[in-house]
C-alpha cells in the first residue's frame, strides 16, 4: 500500500523548464508546492565543471543526462499494420532525466512561435481555400493568440538570457534581425552571439540569393548578464560542447541554475528526487484529480501525494503517457478520429548538405549552441507562395555548428572509403573545411499520427509502455524536396571544392540516428473539449485542477525549436492557476 | 616506430598462451595474468613500443581478431600509429566489459522481433554478446571462405570480408551483419576519438590527426582570432586537466 502524505497546494510532475518555471512562479505566489523528479541533483559546480564535462563518449554516446530506456521507453512503428516495438536504445529524440530535464542539455535555439501556427488552419483556408489541405491533415488552431502571449515570451527570453537581435519592434522592421518574426515589445536582453566563418559564409551567400539571414535567437549569452530574477550568467566561452552536456559556464539558460535554485530558497517548496510518478489520481467523479501516486526508485517504495493542483511537466511525450496510463480524457481513435489523448503527436523533418571548401579553415571545435545564422524566407514568411508547391507549412535554414564533436562528427565527401588509410587521409584533409547547411521543418498533424498504449510491452514499474506510430506524410515530403532544392542552390552558389548534397526524407520515420528532440502533441490545446485535451491555459478539459504543460499541448509541430512557446506557455499558465486558485473550476 | 616487432610479438604472445592451455600448462586464470605474459616475448619488442594490451574481456579468439581489425582499419602510416598502437583494442575490450557492453540503459525485455529498419536495434543481445557472437560468425565465415581465421587471413582478403560486413554481403546466419557492423564500426572510432581516459586515442593521435582541441574550455577571443586561420592545437585531455 502506497504510504499517504499531506496534502499541499500543488504537485509538480518532472523538475524540467516547465516544473521549474511553475515551481518558482507558485512559490512567488504563496502556494505550497512539492515538485517530485525522477532524476537526481545535479549541478554546475560538481558535476558540469571542466574538465570532467568534456567527455563526448559519456554524454553524446551513452546518454549520460538522458532517460534511461531500460526503465521506461516506447514502442515504435510507421503505420497501425506494422507491430510497434521497442525504442531498445535512445536514438531519435533524447529527453532528460535528470534535475533541469532535456533544458540543461539543450542547444538554447529560442523561437517565437506566430499565428502562423496558431491560426493555423483559418489562414490556409482563407488564403487557399479548403480543399488545399489534405482530408487527413488533422491540423487545427490553437485559440491562442501571439498577442496574448508576446508578454510571456519576453518573460521567457529574459530568464534564459536569450542573445539575438530584433527584427520587428512593435512593428518597426529592423535591419539585421528576422523581419518576418511578429512585433516584440522590445529588444533581447542579449545581443548576437559573435558569427563564426560559417554563418558568416551563409549569411552572404543567402543575402546576396536576395533572402533576409539573421543571427539564431539562443539561450547562450553573448556576455555576462544577470536576470531580471537575480540568477547570474557567465559568457558564453564557444566551447563546442553544447547541446547534450550542462555548461560549465553557466552561459546556457537552464532552469538548474534560474528558476530551481529559486524555487529551491522557498519554504514553500520541496523537491523529492529519485521519485518516479506512475499516476494521476481522480476522484469518484473522474472531474477532479486528487494527487500522485510515485515510486521512490532508490528503495521501491510507493507514495500517494495528494494536491489541490496537480501540474504535468514531465516532458511532452511522458505527459500524454502519464494522461493515459491515469486514464485521464478520452484516448484517441484514429478509425473513427474519435478521442482526444494522443492525437496530433508531430515530429521535425530535415534536409542538410555539407560543402567542403579547399583551403578554408571552419574551425568546427569553436561555436556556440546557437552558432548559425538562419533565414525564414520559407518559413513565416506568409509571402511565400505555398500554391505552386503544394505544402503547408515551411522550413528554416540555417548555416553553422553546434556541438560537432570527433566521434560522431567527421565529414568527408561521399564515397570516401570508410576506414584504412584512404579514409584516415580524407578524415585529416576535410574535417577543417567542411561547413553544413541545414533546413528544420515543420509536421502537420495527420490523422494516422498520434499515441497510445501499447499492448505488449512494459516499463519498469509493470505499466505499458506508450505506443507511438509516426510518419512523414506526402505534405512533408514535399516540402523537404523543396528545402533540399533550395539548399543545394545556395550551396551551389558558394562554390564549394565539392558537396555532399541535400536530399528530402521521404523514407519512412526511423528511431535511429538522432534527429530532434521536438516531440509535439498527444494532448492538444484548443477551443473544443471533443477536439483537444487541454484549454488554452493547458487546463485539462475533463479535470479542471489539472494542468498538462509542455510541448504535448501543440496541435501541430513548426519548423522551429519548441522550447520558446513552451517557456513562455508556462509562465501564461502560472498566470492562470494564480487565478484559478482563488476561484477553482474551468477557466473557459 | 616500427610495425613488425609489434605484430610478432602480439602473435608470439598468443601462440604462447595457446599452447600453454592446450597443453594444460596455465589452466587458472592467474596463470595467464598479463604481467606474467608480458616477460615473455616482450624483449622483442621496442622499448618506446605501447604496453601489452591487457584484456578484461575478450578471448584469445577476440582478442586475435579485434587487434587485426583494428590494426586494418585504421594501418600506421605518417598520419596515425596503427590501430592497436592508439590503443583502440583496448577501448573496446573495457567498452564491452563495461556498463555498456553488459546493456546498460538498454530494454532488455521480449518478446523479441526482426521489426522494421526504422524500429533500431532488437536483438535480445547486449553490446558484448553481440561483438563475441558476430566475431564467432565472421570467423567461421572467414574459416568457411579462407580455411582461416580473420587474424591469419592477408590484408587484401581482410578488406573483403570489411567490404562484405559493411555491405551486409556477407550472411552471418542468425545475426544481422549490419546490425553487428554498426556496432564494431562505432566501437572502432570511439575507440579511436573519444578521450584517451577510455584506454583509446592514444597520445590523442586521433585528435591530432584532425587538428580537434580536446577538451579547451574558453574560445571567446578565438572566434574571431581564428576566424578562417588554422587553430595551433596540441591537444588536452580531461587527464591533462585533472
Ligand atoms: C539534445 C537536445 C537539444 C535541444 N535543443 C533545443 C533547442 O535548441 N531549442 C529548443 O527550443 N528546444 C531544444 N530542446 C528541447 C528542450 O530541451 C525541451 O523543449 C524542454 O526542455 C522541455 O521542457 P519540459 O519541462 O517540457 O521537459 P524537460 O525539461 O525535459 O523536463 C521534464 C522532467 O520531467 C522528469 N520526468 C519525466 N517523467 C517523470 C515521471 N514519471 N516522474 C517524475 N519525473 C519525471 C524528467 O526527468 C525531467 O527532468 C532540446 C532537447 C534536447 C534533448
């Protein structure tokens, strides 16, 4: 029998960005909150320090801050005829398990999502009519507005000390910055980070294409800075160990070292770590949950932690698998598209092509995370014609590096033998003069996309583990031509020595190599309780003291990075919960 | 430095220890602790010449083949010592003797099933165990083919069983021969480029080789110092730094 502990104001699910954010936003606000995190402690100081850090095979091969697939993983598959198997090893996506989650080890690349996606399906309709998006495009629109959330964006980029350069102040169109992004109240509170040759080498060749680069909007300041809640930053040192390791600096925006140790000085806040939540809770009347259900995971043993509030922050894929395994909204039926859990999980597609440049020196070991200079034209741009090519959606491009490190990364052109002196002498001869351009693209939701509970297989913890069927449909596989097409171009016309060139996914979806951990939907804001799980304010519609926060509640996936929308979602959540604990029940 | 010493004495070492246990002679493990073995016909070797390798996991056998692998893949020439010089060999051994090679992180529950390419890895093997059944596989292949094991077959016959692994040509039976191939290929260069501290990237000759820092820590002033200019590297490892 699980072992009964007081109840508290809130419970906090996973101690990531989201946890972290709420955790120190509830606090602020009075309320008692314990956050319960798989993961253990770790810190800066002990554990992200030079030179222990720099260890490519602990943290990039084997996963050393990630979740540990022994415990608890998925089963995969294409389509709903194949047999879903297990993700045996991280491959595809690599979410946190530790204290700050994914957020420490990642690459910082902050974007502010638009009404491009959150208008989503009236501004396709509007401009190209109904029939231009597919009958098994599940997209829809957020009832959420940028307006509405601009505010929440700036709080967000000023936490994580984000570096970069406006493109559009309250409708002012400035030169150097994206002038495609919508209006901001106000600058970064860092300007860019310092361009290596090859964003440098992008941003030219790109500017004189005719289309508008500018510096990646990241989390790495650009110099020492303090934020606006006192948590310090150094500056960024250009270490090249970036995305998949903590920083020794403390120049990446990471909640570990902003909003925990905040939350961490409260009296009102407790943190238990090692603690696994197998559960949410409900009432008698399933319209409330009660608290948790967790697992210590050093000794075995079980705790209910009942909450008046219980919040979700556990990672967007281990939200929508906590929502099905409490039972918690009706799961989703892709025969009869019935159900709203797991619907409209979306992924990222890609192209990239690497240029070898004789001569030239890129100095790869030497970048930021958010080293690249980008270019929208294809992205939120609403000026590109998407009629003629037939997708919704886009791509943004970028030319740069971020954390390429010996072991996996090592270009040679195509064709090079694989190993022998051959290959030893080309490894020496490019690894200095290769520069890659890459395009990120969005996902539409489809109706064959979404997740559920696998039958088979279990985690540690005797529960199924969540099943996920995911691929690329035609609209992307258009669109990546397009986006390997346009790169190719822009390579072309940097005349490189040689170039090994883009080409589209337009293979089915597979597990292995890494991709991107930008794993979107499964339990969706929207404006309907029979189309989405969530409110706008991530309010669950079936239990309104549940809030599912994070990346799950996106109906469709972008092109960009999700962490933008996701930081500045919670802090308009924490703003909904100071609101809705003085008068529970629906907020809509 | 030298290639042949080295080869002859590995092989001396190795007819050693196996007349040795056919002969009864070192039927305990102690028997054949390195330190022993290292007296042996170590006198051949160069002074300068890296450490016997002293093995925590492979066989005789595996060890045979790993160093012949290695010393294929990756030959001395004016760029790099020869695989077993970097020490490669001995990533792999503590590797597959490791938390990793004993499926560490790895979901180790069935049922087991071939899946589709894009499902990863399925077997119900860990790291080790794969490396020790695709080794037994390519050697019966190489048997089969060559009436030798891959340790004893020439260069230009080592290359095409390389070519048939990479290629998945050749059949290892019940083991899939990209799944085995993946697995040897990426242990080879982690072997090769990850921190000397895992027993590979000796003298950091893999880092040299292509000019990586290491584990340098502050590059503020360099972005723009170095912008397009080589970047003198004498390369640190997190030992160098400790
Ligand atoms: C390598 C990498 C690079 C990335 N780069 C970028 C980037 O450049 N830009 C960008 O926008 N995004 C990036 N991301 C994504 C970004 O890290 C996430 O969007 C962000 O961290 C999500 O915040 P979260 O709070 O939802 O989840 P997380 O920050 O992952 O936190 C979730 C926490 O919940 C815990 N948890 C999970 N399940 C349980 C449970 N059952 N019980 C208790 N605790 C649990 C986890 O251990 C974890 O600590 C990257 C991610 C990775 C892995």
């Amino acid at each position: 029998m699980a072992t009964r502990l007081k109840e508290v104001d809130v419970v906090i699910i996973g101690l990531g960005w989201t946890g972290g954010i709420l955790a120190k936003e509830l606090t602020d606000a009075g309320m008692k909150v314990v956050a319960i995190e798989r993961g253990e402690t770790r810190s800066t100081e002990k554990d992200y320090s030079v030179p222990n850090v720099r260890d490519e095979l602990r943290y990039v091969q084997r996963h050393d801050l990630m979740m540990n697939t022994a415990r608890d993983t998925l089963t995969v598959r294409n389509n709903r005829s194949e047999e879903a198997l297990p993700m045996r090893r991280l491959g595809s996506f690599l979410p946190g398990e530790v204290v700050g989650g994914s957020g420490v080890h990642w690459s910082g690349h902050t974007w502010r999502w638009t009404d491009m996606e959150f208008k989503v399906r009236s501004l396709y309709e509007e401009r190209y009519g109904k029939t231009f998006i597919p009958a098994d495009m599940t997209i829809q629109d957020w009832g959420i507005s940028y307006d509405e959330l601009e505010p929440y964006y700036d709080k967000f980029e000023r936490t994580a000390a984000i570096s970069g350069k406006a493109g559009n102040i309250r409708g002012e169109i400035l030169a150097g910055g994206n002038p495609f992004e919508s209006p901001r109240s106000r600058e970064y509170p860092l300007p860019p980070l310092t361009p290596i040759l090859a964003s440098q080498m992008f941003t030219d060749a790109a500017r004189n294409a005719g289309y508008h680069p500018f510096p990646r909007p990241s989390a790495n300041a650009s110099r020492a800075y303090t934020n606006p809640d006192g948590s310090k930053f150094g500056a960024c040192q250009y270490c090249g160990y970036c995305q998949r390791f903590g920083c020794e600096a403390n120049a990446k925006g990471s909640p570990h070292m902003t909003v925990i140790p905040i939350a961490m000085r409260s009296p009102d806040f407790e943190l238990r770590t090692h603690s696994w939540v197998t559960r949410v809770n409900k009432d008698s009347t399933g319209k409330k949950v009660t608290g948790v259900t967790y697992t210590n995971v050093l000794n075995g043993e079980e705790f209910e932690q009942p909450a008046a509030v219980v919040l979700m922050c556990a990672y967007a894929i281990n939200n929508v698998h906590l929502m099905l395994l409490s039972g918690i909204g009706k799961p989703y039926d892709p025969v009869s598209q019935t159900g709203v859990v797991g619907k409209n999980y979306c992924y990222q597609t890609g192209a990239a092509a690497t240029l070898f440049f004789e001569g030239r020196h890129f100095n790869p070991f030497m970048n930021a995370g958010g080293s690249n200079a980008s270019i929208d034209d294809f992205n939120i741009n609403w000026a590109f014609d998407r009629a003629p090519h037939g997708f919704v959606g886009g791509y943004v491009v970028g030319g740069g590096f971020n954390t390429v490190l010996p072991i996996g990364y090592r270009p040679v052109p195509a064709g090079t033998p694989q190993w022998g002196k051959a290959w030893k002498a080309a490894t020496a001869k490019w690894y200095q003069t290769a520069m890659q351009i890459s395009a990120s693209g969005s996902v539409m939701a489809n109706r064959n996309n979404y997740l559920d509970l696998d039958p088979t297989y279990k985690n540690a913890f005797g529960l199924p583990l969540m099943r996920m069927t995911f691929d690329y449909k035609e609209n992307e596989h258009k669109m990546g031509r397009h986006a390997a097409d346009f790169i190719n171009q822009t390579a072309k016309s940097m005349n490189p020595t040689t170039m090994n060139p883009a080409t589209a996914r337009t293979d089915p979806w597979t597990v292995v190599p890494y991709q991107s951990t930008h794993n979107t939907g499964g339990t969706i804001m929207g404006t309907n309780p029979r189309t989405s799980a969530l409110n706008k304010y991530l309010q669950s519609w079936d239990c309104h003291n549940l809030f599912v926060v994070g990346a799950n509640a996106f109906p469709h996936n972008s092109a960009y990075n999700p962490t933008g929308p996701v930081g500045a979602l919670a802090y308009w959540t924490a703003d909904a919960i100071k609101r809705y604990v003085k008068k529970p029940g629906p907020l809509v | 430095m030298s290639d042949q010493p080295m080869k002859d004495h590995d092989v001396g070492r190795r007819d050693f220890l196996r007349k040795a246990v056919a002969g009864g002679v070192a039927a305990t493990t102690t028997a054949l602790a390195p330190p022993a073995l290292a007296q042996q016909p170590a006198a051949a070797a160069p002074a300068q010449e890296a450490p016997t390798a002293a093995y925590e996991f492979l066989n005789l056998d595996e060890q045979a083949f790993v160093e012949a692998l290695v010393n294929h893949m990756i030959p001395a020439d004016g760029l790099t010592p020869k695989g077993t010089d970097l020490g490669i060999n001995v990533y792999i051994d503590r590797a597959l003797g490791g938390a990793w090679g004993k499926g560490d992180r790895l979901y180790m529950q069935g049922p087991w099933k071939i899946g589709q390419p894009g499902q990863g890895y399925q077997l119900p093997l860990t790291p080790a165990q794969l490396y020790r059944a695709g080794i037994e596989a390519t050697n019966a292949y190489c048997v089969r083919t060559y009436k030798k094991t891959f340790d004893k077959i020439d260069a230009t016959q080592r290359e095409d069983v390389l070519i048939g692994l990479s290629t998945g040509k050749i059949d290892l039976g019940a083991l899939p021969t990209r799944t085995f191939w993946t697995t040897v290929y990426q242990t080879v260069m982690e072997g090769m480029f990850a921190d000397p501290i895992y027993g590979g990237n000796r003298g950091k000759a893999g880092w040299k080789l292509i000019g990586f820092p290491g584990a340098l820590a502050v590059n503020r002033e360099n972005v723009e110092k170095y912008r397009d200019k080589p970047f003198p590297t004498d390369p640190l490892g997190i030992a160098d730094m400790s």
